[in-house]
C-alpha cells in the first residue's frame, strides 16, 4: 500500500526535475527564436542534451558563501524555496486511473479534500526561502529583493486567493479531482474567462516572472534575492522558480483548463480519458506546455513594471477586480439553481467581461492621472 | 488616446513577438560551420606580405615596431646577400615577432610601414594556451610563396634588387 506512494512520490519528483530541465531549454529556445536568434541547439540533437551540460556545470562549480553571512539559514533557504515547489504538486491530479492487476492505481499522489487550502498555504510558504536568501546574504540588494518578493506575495495572494474561490464556487467543492471532474461539460475558463486571466496574470507574480520579477530586478538588484549565491545553491533557486512555473501552470489548467481532462465537446468520443486514461497526462502535458509558453511569451515581450505600480495594480485593480468576479460568479450561480434557469449561468461570463471592462477603463484613468502629474 | 489604448499596445507588443517566433528567420550564424564574411577595411591578424616575385616586402626597418602603441612588434634585421636573398635591398627582417596579447589591432603598424608588407588581414580566429603561444613569429606571420620554387631565401643575381622601397609610379599614391 505505502509502497504505491512512495513511487508515486519518486515519479512526480523526478517528472518535475526533468521538466524543470526542459524547461529551461523550452524557454531559452522560444525566447532565442523571438528574439530573431537560434538559442541552444549544440549539446544533442537540437540542443537536447543542454539541462544536462547546465546541471553537470553548475554541479561542479564551487560555491562560494561570503563571510559574513548567517550560514544556517543562508544553507536553509535554497532548501526551503526547492521543497515547497516539489510538494505543490502532490495535489494535483494528473489523469483518472487505470488498472494494475487487480489494482487501482490513481494518478495523483493525494487526493486531500481541502486540496487547494494546501496549495495556496504551501505556495506562500516558498516566499519564507526567499526572503530568508535576501536577509542572510547579508547584502543590500539581495535583501531588497526578499523584501519586495515577500511585499508582492502578500499583495498579489489575495487575488490568488479569490481566484481559488471562483473555482471553488463554480465546482462547489475543493478537492481538485472534484473540481476537475466539475470541468466534463464546460472549462471553467469559458464561465469566467476573466477569472482565468486575473489567475494567469496573478501566478506570474507569484512565481516572480516577467513582467512582474522585481525580486530579481537584473538592472536594479543586480540579481535579487540571490545575488550571493553560487553553484548548486544557485541552482536549487533557478530550480524552485522552474518548478514553481510548472506547478502553477498545472494548476491553472486544474483549475480553469479543464486539468487532465478533454475539450468539452470531445466528452463522449475516443479521446475522452474516460475512454482511455493514459490521455490525462499527456492532455495535462499540452495544456501546461501551452501556458508555459504564454509565460515565456509574455516575459519575452513586456518590459518590467514599476515596483509601485506593481503594488498598485495589485491592490487598486487586480484585488478589486478578483473580488466583483467571486461575487458575480457566485450570483450568477446562485440565481440559476435559486430559480432553476440556465440563462443565469450565460450572465457569469458576460458581467466578468463588462468589469474588466471597467478595470482596464480604471487603469487607462491612472495611467493617465500619472502622465499629467497629478497624483 | 482612448480608454483601451494600453490593452491594445500591449496586445500589438505580443503580436509582433508572436510574429517574429512564427515567421522571421533567425540571424545567427552557425559559426564554426557557417562563417561570416569580413568587412574589406576588417583589421584581424597580421600578414607579411610578398612581392609576385616570392620576395619578402618587409625590410626590417622597425618603423612598425616604432609605430606601434602597444609596443607589440619586435623586428631584428640582418643583411641581405645576393648568395641568400630575403628581400630587395640591403637587409631584410631576420626576426618578427608579435605579441598578440599586446596588439590592440590599430593598424598603425600597416600605416608606417613604408613598403606595404604588414597588412592586417582577416583572421580573427587566434587562440592561445599560453603567454609564448601569443607571440606570433614570422614563420607563422609570413604569406606563403605564390609558387613553390619562389621560395627565400634564395640565390639571385647581384645588381638587380637594390632598391629596398619599390619605385612608386604615381608619388600620390
């Protein structure tokens, strides 16, 4: 019984560090090919043995920890940003199950009733690794980074918070295989595409991506939170942001994507994992790589936003926003069974449009309040 | 400016990177397979040149050592015979040395030299282990002979290469 776990556990970790691997090279090839270059193509066929000349590189460089800094927690904090990041995943379900002999095996390692109190309570707990890199670096522009990753997770996780629960309303429950299964008949994203575009933009802060990477500012902080860090320390940050990168895409699917489930309207053909299950890791697979490549996208395009307006967006647009769209969607859902009429569920995507509407029309008002002077 | 202006200019920003990862093709050149073709005025690594005769053009006369900012060239010279040949006239560069650790790559030394024999060629690809690598001597500098039996030194008859500079035909030049 234990034993189907452990390999569970062993096989989700091992799919994450080498996606984290590939994922780097994912991104270093899209972003070359954005920027008009060809991007790692010498190591391996089309530069696929690239993670593995990194990983051999960063392994056995030598690490350096600067004198004067606090070294447990200077040693804890790589560790501390890495395993949250791992065990994010434990949650998630990756596809229905399937039979083993006699044996049902489920394709999720638990499958936690409160699974998405889990998530958001272990997401903000990788910030603690940050912060405590910034502080025990014992310099300023690494603690100027933690300082602002740790304001930014506190002001962009209530927005995550309330886009947790527009999927917890929607599917009336928070254990994420439910949630999932709620998702047969239609995405999420289609009810409250905007919710699915608040969580998207709010995940890109949570995982410290472009635009909104002010912890490690290059130009500012020289490289954050981890300016002081070198070799496999390194690493295990450049790995946690990787990682988080996946986890949060694989949740975004979960949540709004209809996770490692089909099109809607492919319910009841062949490709239906009802059908066959082994289509739910390979449908989870797209999806994340789908979104990974808008993340990758977006940071290629969009230049870095102002560590103020960061904060504003955060609190003045996005956590207003997330609040009219938990409201609306439980109206909207509410009112159809209260009165057992189906149109009311077609009011959820459109009142969600018309705010933000009214959120970027907030916006354009501030940007423009800003230019004149007048603040 | 109207209300979505912001969305559209940032919708236009991910169309024109979207654009460019589609369809444009990339600029990199795939260097130690594919490369790139040199400017004409390009100054890479130095060249000493021959006459069409096989003959060396440098004398030794140490004007591009004396030109040289970076104090990069060493020339030692010795005579020139008629029995051993290098180049016309009296003497002839007997060592050359440049140390390429030193050479900021000016081109001083193509100015000053008064017979046109160091020229800056178009080889960028130096690499070096070492400190004595770095120092590049003339057998490595030196031009090839156009045919094989050009070859210096070599025996010639006296009275015909007395000149040490060629007779220019037109002094503007």
């Amino acid at each position: 019984m234990w034993l189907e776990w452990v390999i569970k556990g062993f096989v989700l970790c091992f799919v994450l560090l080498t996606g984290f691997a590939y994922l780097t090279l994912y991104e270093r090839r899209a972003l070359a090919r954005m920027q008009v270059r060809v991007g790692p193509n010498r190591a391996g066929y089309q530069g696929l043995l690239q993670p593995i000349a990194d990983a051999v590189k960063l392994i056995f460089k030598e690490e350096l920890t600067p004198a004067r800094v606090y070294k447990v927690v200077f040693i804890l904090a790589p560790v501390l940003t890495v395993v949250p990041s791992l065990i994010l995943a434990a949650v998630i379900p990756l596809g229905t199950s399937f039979m083993l002999g006699d044996r049902e095996i489920t394709l999720y390692v638990a499958n936690l009733n409160v699974g998405i109190l889990y998530i958001a309570s272990i997401a903000s707990i990788a910030v603690y690794g940050i912060v405590l890199a910034g502080w025990s670096s014992n310099n300023k522009y690494a603690m100027l980074g933690g300082i602002r990753s740790s304001a930014q997770m506190i002001s962009y996780e209530l927005s995550l918070g309330l886009c947790f629960a527009i999927a917890i309303i929607m599917s009336n429950s928070m254990n994420l295989n439910e949630i999932v299964f709620a998702q047969r008949d239609m995405w999420f994203a289609v009810m409250q595409p905007v919710g699915a575009l608040v969580f998207m933009i709010v995940t890109l802060a949570e995982v410290n991506r472009a635009p909104f990477d002010m912890p490690e500012a290059e130009q500012e902080l020289t490289a954050g939170y981890h300016a002081e860090y070198s070799g496999m320390k390194f690493a295990l940050f450049f790995m946690a942001e990787y990682q988080k990168m996946i986890v949060i895409c694989m949740i975004a699917a979960t949540l709004f994507f209809g996770g490692y489930r089909e099109f809607w309207f492919l319910k009841d053909t062949f490709l239906s994992v009802d059908q066959n299950w082994f289509l739910g890791p390979i449908y989870l697979l797209l999806k994340v790589i789908v979104l990974l490549f808008f993340m990758i996208w977006i940071r290629a395009t969009w230049p870095r936003i102002r560590y103020d307006r960061l904060m504003a967006f955060g609190w003045k647009i996005l956590l207003p926003l997330s609040l009219v769209l938990v409201f609306v969607t439980a109206t909207g859902i509410l009112l159809a069974q209260e009165l057992n009429n189906q149109l009311y569920y077609y009011s959820i995507p459109v009142l969600s449009i018309i705010s933000a509407i009214v959120a970027v029309a907030f916006i354009y008002r501030d940007l423009r309040r800003k230019s004149n002077g007048r603040i | 400016m109207g209300v979505f202006d912001p969305v559209i200019e940032l919708t236009r920003g991910l169309g024109e990177t979207l654009r460019s990862f589609l369809f444009e093709r990339t600029v990199t050149y795939q260097y130690p397979e594919v490369k790139r073709e040199v400017r004409p005025r390009f100054r890479g690594r130095h060249v000493l040149k021959r006459y069409e005769n096989g003959l060396e053009k440098c004398i030794g006369c140490s004007l591009c050592a004396a030109a040289c900012p970076a104090d990069a060239i060493f020339v030692e010279a010795s005579e020139n015979t008629d029995e051993k040949r290098f180049s016309p006239g009296e003497r002839y560069a007997s060592t050359y040395e440049i140390n390429m650790l030193r050479c900021i790559y000016c081109g001083f030394c193509e100015d000053a030299c008064p017979t046109e024999a160091i020229v800056l060629g178009d080889n960028y690809e130096l690499s070096f282990t070492d400190r004595r690598q770095a120092i590049y001597t003339k057998d490595s500098l030196l031009e090839p002979v156009p045919a094989s039996e050009m070859l210096t030194p070599r025996k010639v008859d006296s009275g015909v290469f007395t000149r040490s500079v060629p007779e220019m035909k037109d002094p503007t030049d």
